[in-house]
C-alpha cells in the first residue's frame, strides 16, 4: 500500500514539473524592467542577468541578481532580480533548481515589494512551489517509512 502512494504522488510530480516547464520561458526572462524609461546601475544590471539567464548561464545571472539585492536593496529593480532568481531556482532544467530558495525568493517578492509587477505571478509561483515542496516532503517520509518497514520485516519484498 505505501509503495502504492509513493508511485502515485511521483506520478503526478511529472505534471508540476511540466507546468513549471511549460510557464518559465516567457521573454524576456524577468518580464521586464520597472519603469521602462529607467537606466540606472541596477535595472541595467538586472537587464544583462536577464540576458544571461536567457542565453542559459544561470550561474553568470544568479551572481549578478545577488549583486543587485547586496548592493541596490531600495531600488525599484530588486524587485525584477528577486523575481529572476525565484525564477532561475524554480525552472526544472537550471543547474541552480532549489524550490525552497525559489519559494523563498518569491515570498521575499512580496514581501517587500507587494505592488510590484510581478505580485501575482510571485503568489502563482509560490502556491505552485509550495504544493511541490509538500509533495516532495510527503514523498521522502513515505520512503524512510518503507525502508523502516523492510528492516522490520526483511522478508516483505520476497512475499509479494
């Protein structure tokens, strides 16, 4: 019975991860700058993370969003890195996945920019997030608990 649960709940952890797939490759990657006319150090550090993590260096970008919420923590663009690097750690195929980092990068979001452009697509990514977390929380108890039940009884896969 509980390897049947765990099957089902990887089952339909496919489907998140495809969802999340599906909705992280809109252009350009953080969905903009604030205040289009701006051009200060920060939005234009925000605007080449955003060219780096487009080109696939998430890395490169990762630093450089970090650089941006270290060195311009009020400026209106550290809503846009927050944003990037909630997204560079949510995206299934980054070399930087994290889904707690990525949950909490967003939750920051709204946190200190609640009116920001990206408020409702942060409270989509975190309700997403934190569903994922949980499926993934209940899915690494659900196997300690069968790994406890087989050194119990060593004899229950050769029952079967």
């Amino acid at each position: 019975m509980i390897r049947r649960i765990i099957r089902g709940g990887l089952r339909a952890l496919p489907l998140v991860l495809l969802f999340i797939a599906c909705t992280a490759r809109p252009a350009p990657w953080s969905g903009g700058l604030p205040g289009r006319g701006e051009s200060g150090p920060a939005t234009r550090l925000v605007a080449q993370a955003d060219g780096l993590a487009e080109r696939g260096q998430a890395p490169e970008a990762f630093q450089v969003y970090e650089a941006v919420l270290r060195d311009y923590p009020a400026d209106p663009a550290s809503a846009a890195a927050l944003y990037g690097l909630g997204r560079l750690q949510a995206t299934s195929g980054s070399p930087l996945r994290n889904y707690r980092a990525a949950h909490a990068a967003f939750s920051r979001l709204l946190t200190e920019h609640p009116q920001s452009r990206w408020e409702s697509e942060a409270r989509a990514w975190r309700a997403l997030l934190g569903d994922l977390i949980a499926h993934e929380d209940d899915t690494a108890r659900l196997k300690a608990q069968l790994d406890r039940l087989r050194r119990t009884d060593p004899d229950l896969e050769r029952r079967r």
